[in-house]
C-alpha cells in the first residue's frame, strides 16, 4: 500500500473513531465536586450559582405516594335492577311449579311467597353482591362505592359474594317453605335452585380505579423548597449530612440538566477539542516512533480506543461501579506483547487520556489505570510463557486493591467501611487478563505483527531454516550468532526491542545459502570462486544474497518483521571492494553504481540500524591483523561513521546518543571476544 494511501485511511479512520465517540457518548456535563455522606466537605465554601429547587429524594417521593395509595380507596360501581331481574326469575319458577294448581292454599302461598322473597332479595342486594375475582382484585378493606349518582366509603366485609348470598337465601326460603302448610314443600324448596338465580350487581372499575390513582399520584411534587442564587450551599469542613446531601445532588443535576439544554452546541464542541487533541497525541506519538510503519500501530490504538470506549460507554450508562470489571491493562499488554516497554507505556497513556474523558472520576481512572498499566508491563518486560500473564494478573489485582484501599483512607473511611465487594470487582478484572494470551495470537494472524513468544519459537537454532544455515554455510551460521549476541546487547542498552534484533539477526543472512562458498566466512582457506568472475559478476553475486535471502524468507513464511532485517542489514550501502576493483580495471568506462549497490531500503527502525552496524562491525572484525583497544575503536568508529555519513540511519529512529551509546558497547564487547590471551610454555 501506497504513503499516500496509508495516510488518507488512517486520517479517515481517526475521524470514524472521534464521530462515533462524540455520537455514543452521553454529554453529561459533570460538576467537578466529589462528596460523600456523612463526610466533611473538602473543598472552598459552595455558593449557589444560580436558583434551583432542591429535589426530593427517591425514597422520599416513594414514601408520599405510598402513604396515598394507603388512603386511596378502589373504586366499586353498583348495576341498577339486577335485584328485579333475580326477583322475576324467582316468582318465574314458583308459579311454574302451581301452573294448574287452584287450591285456595296455593294461592294464599304465592301471595305470601312473593312478598317474602322481595323482601329476602332486597336485604342481600343491600348493599350489593361482588364476584370473588372482583373482591380479590381490590385488595384493600374498603372501597369507594359508585350507585348512580352517588359516592361513599363502604367497608367491602359489607358487600356479599353469590355463594354467601345464595346460602343466605336459601336457608330462608326453605324456612319459609317448611312453616307453610302447602303439599310438597320439599319438591318446591328442590324447584328452587337459588344459586341459578343470584348474580353480581357490583363491580370494581378498573379504569376509573387506575384513572383517580394516576391523578392523585401526580400532586406529589418532585421538590422541596428552593435555593437562591448567592445563597451559601456547604461551608468548606462541613459535614455533608442528609439535608446537604440533597441540596448538593440537587445543585449537580439541576446544572448538568441547565448546561446540556441551554448550551449544548458549546458543550459538543468542547468534547470535540478534548477528543480531537487526545487523538492528536496518540497520532504524534505513533508517526513519531514508528515512522515508515505506523499504519498498523495505528489500526491497534484506534481498535483499542473503540473497543474498550464502547465498555466504558456500558459501563456509564448503566452501572458506574462496572467499569472496575474493565480489564482496561489489556492495553499494554498487547502493545508490549508487539512492541517495547516505551511503546507500551506510552501507547496505554495517550488512550487512556481519551478515555478518561468519559469516565465518571477522571483523576481517579486515570491513577488506577495508568499504575496498574506500568506495573503489568514491567511484569511483562520478558514474557515468553503464560507464567508472565499468570503474574500480570496478580501485579495488576494487587494495585487495583491498594490504590481503591488508598482512596477510601483519604476520604476518611475506616477499613469497616470500605466496600468489599469492589475487590471481587477487581478479581473478575485480573481474571479477564488472562484472555490476554488468546487475543495476542488473534491480533498476531489479524494485522501480521509479531509478538515475543513467536520471535522466542523463531530464534530456536533447530528450525529447519536456522539448521541448514548451519550445516551448509557454518561460516556464515557462526556469523549470524556473533551479530546476535552483539545485536542483543546493544539493543538491551538503547532500549530497542532485543528479543526482535536477536531473531533478525538470526535470519539476517540466510540469501548465502544459494551460494555459501563465494561469501569469506565459508571459504576457510580454499579456491576463492570470485578469482575467476569479473567484479561485476562477484558483486551481483554478493549484492544477490539480500534478494535471494527475501525469496527464501518468503518460501518459508517467515514474518514481514524478520524479511525487513533481510533487506535492510546492508541499507543502500555499496560492495566497495568490487567496486573499486571494477574501478581500477575500467579507469575510463563509466560505471552504472547501482550495480554495486545493494536494493535497501535502508534501515527504519531502531532494530535494523543496530543490526547494520552489527554485521558490517562483526565481519570487518575479523580481517584486523591486531586486536587492541586502540585497533577495535578505530574500526568500530570508522564503520559506524561511514554508515552515518552515507545517510543509512536518516530513516530510522536511532539518536546521536543512541549512536555514541552502541559504540561505546560494540568496544567493549569486541575486546572482550578477541582478548590476547597469555602465552603458556609447552
């Protein structure tokens, strides 16, 4: 992919990221003052910026409209001339029963009967009779009884249920029955069925019920007197009791609610600039360390930034004590796992910076976060097994609990008071850190990176690749060993990224098996082959071994990370031996200098520019006929020197300081490995 293209993607991607977190992210304008009940008031005197009401509480609101609902009564309604109706049917089945029948007896009965059974059905339709489903759904020992155009209060123990009427009524017409003196008093009172006959004539109305209810409820005010603007809310040291405590929630949720209606243009905007220089600073920062390859640094931050803002986004709209389960040293946890401790660090600083704009109590985050973040990447500084995430975890639980621990102390609450259930809280967190493992590898295949237990796996000499290095170029096998070491330390020194120097180095010249013997370090005294080819021939040859070296890199799918030290190890530098032969065979022909050159591209990073000076200092070392102090400096500066002045570190992160600083270990290292040793006598 094109500069060009890298750059117009990432600054597309920068503005999805800053459009989706202005558009997800509730503008909740906070009041700046943290307070607790019971606990003193820790900052200036608190004037009242403006009038505002001082609301009531929830389960001061709750408690009034429980106590009118106490005395709140359902409402019954009574169904006009159900009583008439049971009475027809009543009479109905009585003169059915004497059809035919003109005793004199008989006449007298039904005469007597009707009156009777008027009175009866009267009496238990007085005041009305409610089914049990009814009577179940009021719920209350009283009720508002609706006849006509009537209310009032009426004890629902008054109002009967067809079975209780029924049974009433029954024991007084058979009563009656009995003290007559007709024929058949038992088949009459059988005849009679009453409970066929006795139904409801009071209801309970729901929508009435539910109607009145809802208007009484809605006369509770959601306030409680008002604070006047100029007006002293808490004196600095003052305890914040109940009362202070509503007045100050009140105070916080009048003013977030004032600036969000009244200036929310101005308040978006101010997001917008928070955000955008966030953003800005994690773009500097990652242009500025990693240069030539900051596209997919970029890709992982701005993944990191949505993810784990899309958590926090949960977390504070639905429960703030949540955002303790966010494993948020997930962050440089895969950034060290991919890059150095500095990368990590300050990669896990620039997103968290954004993210505490969104956190309930920004300083707080950021001081749990930011801790626990530093202390996990130095329990990672080696990681190379699941013992190093196994220890991140604890280190990053340890520092939650101490740090929440160290809050409450200073807010003045004991030990006892403090909320346990936090550190389990913490626990789940650390927990999730451990899924670390499985997201590096995930990252690693998705964005190609290489993280330091793939490079551990490829610097084990038994590869294939590594072994038959060592068995067809051992010379050069033994080389590749030297420049490691060398490439190791110096790295360590710098702080550049040692393990990946390391592997680089291992692989850096791999291109000489295709033709091992042409190269010194494998020829141990025999024919050298390049006698008999031109120096333009020798020098394709030598320039041969970075594009050969790639091609075989590529056959074996070794990582786009290890092939940059392939082709970076000699940058654009010049096969000068050969080059200056043709020179001197060719005095007045022309020469094509790309011809001697090699393809590059030079260095770009720490890593390959360590490896550069490694391998030209490692192979020149061994032509000097003397090893002194004195010889070792003047190779090790005349080399390096060169390098810089040719331009072959202009691309890479490397500093004068880091220069001087790799010199100075490269002396001593050099010494070290080529000391006089003492002449012993046979």
């Amino acid at each position: 992919m094109k500069k060009t293209s890298q750059y117009i993607i990432t600054a597309g991607l920068y503005l999805i990221v800053l459009a989706t977190i202005l558009y997800l992210f509730p503008l909740q304008h906070k009041l700046g003052y943290y307070f607790q009940k019971n606990k003193p008031w820790q900052y200036e005197n608190l004037i009242a910026p403006f009038d505002f009401p001082i609301y009531k509480t929830e389960g001061q609101i709750k408690a009034e409209k429980d106590s009118l609902t106490s005395h709140f009564f359902p409402y019954v309604e009574k169904k006009q001339g159900v009583e008439k109706q049971v009475l027809d049917k009543i009479t109905s089945a009585t003169n059915n029963f004497f059809a035919g029948n003109n005793d004199e007896k008989a006449k007298k009965f039904l005469i007597e009967f009707y009156d009777f059974t008027s009175h009866l059905i009267d009496s238990v339709y007085n005041p009305g009779i409610i089914s049990e489903h009814d009577k179940k759904k009021i719920g209350k020992d009283t009720v508002t009884f609706i006849s006509g155009a009537y209310l009032r209060k009426l004890p629902v123990s008054k109002l009967l249920t067809p079975k209780s009427a029924s049974k009433i009524c029954k024991e007084k017409i058979k009563e009656f029955v009995n003290k007559s003196d007709i024929t058949g008093k038992n088949r009459l009172i059988n005849e009679l069925n009453i409970e066929r006959y006795i139904v409801p004539d009071v209801f309970y109305n729901a929508t009435m019920t539910e109607k009145e209810l809802n208007n009484l409820l809605s006369t509770v005010s959601s306030t409680t007197g008002m604070v006047q603007k100029g007006e002293l809310i808490i004196a600095k040291g003052e305890l914040v009791n109940e009362h202070k405590l509503q007045i100050l929630n009140s105070l916080k949720k009048e003013y977030e609610s004032k600036v969000i209606s009244h200036h929310i243009n101005r308040v978006l905007g101010g997001y917008a600039i928070m955000l955008v220089i966030a953003l800005l600073i994690n773009f500097i920062f990652i242009e500025f360390r990693f240069r030539n390859q900051a596209f997919v640094p970029h890709i992982l931050s701005l993944l990191m930034i949505l993810l784990f803002g899309a958590f926090t986004f949960l977390a504070v709209k639905y429960s703030q004590d949540s955002i303790y389960l966010i494993p948020f040293t997930l962050i440089p946890i895969i950034f060290r796992a991919f890059y150095d401790e500095e990368t990590a660090i300050l990669s896990n600083t620039s997103i968290l910076l954004l993210l505490s704009i969104l956190a309930p109590h920004p300083y707080e985050f950021l001081f749990y976060n930011l801790s626990a973040g530093i202390i996990v990447v130095f329990a990672m500084r080696n990681f190379v097994s699941r013992s190093h995430f196994i220890r991140a975890s604890l280190y990053a639980f340890l520092v939650y609990s101490f740090l929440f621990t160290a809050f409450n102390l200073i807010r003045g609450n004991s030990l006892f008071d403090i909320d346990f259930m936090r550190y389990a809280y913490f626990a789940v967190n650390s927990i999730f850190l451990l899924l670390s493992y499985s997201l590096i590898y995930v990252i690693e295949r998705t964005f190609g990176l290489l993280s330091d237990i793939s490079l551990v796996e490829l610097s084990n000499t038994n590869k294939p690749l590594l072994r038959q290095l060592s068995e067809e170029a051992p010379g050069t096998f033994q080389h590749s060993i030297q420049v490691a070491n060398l490439a190791y330390e110096v790295a360590t020194k710098i702080g550049a990224n040692a393990l990946l120097v390391k592997t680089g180095a291992f692989y850096h010249d791999i291109g000489k098996l295709y033709n091992p013997d042409y190269f010194t370090e494998n020829q141990h005294g025999k024919f050298n082959p390049h006698e008999k080819l031109s120096p333009l021939q020798s020098a394709s040859i030598i320039v041969g071994h970075v594009t050969k070296g790639v091609e075989l890199a590529k056959k074996h799918k070794l990582p786009n990370q290890i092939i940059d030290f392939i082709k970076t190890h000699h940058g654009t530098s010049r096969v000068e031996y050969f080059y200056r032969k043709y020179q001197q065979e060719n005095p007045d022909k022309e020469i094509k200098e790309e011809l001697f050159r090699y393809p590059g591209p030079k260095p770009f990073s720490k890593e390959t520019a360590i490896l550069m000076m490694c391998d030209a200092i490692e192979a020149a070392s061994r032509s000097l006929d003397e090893y002194t102090p004195e010889t070792i400096g003047k190779l090790v500066d005349k080399i390096i020197d060169n390098q810089f002045k040719n331009g072959q570190f202009d691309d890479s992160t490397l500093t004068l300081q880091d220069i001087s600083t790799a010199k100075a270990l490269l002396k001593v290292k050099l010494q070290n490995i080529y000391h006089t040793r003492v002449k012993y006598p046979d």
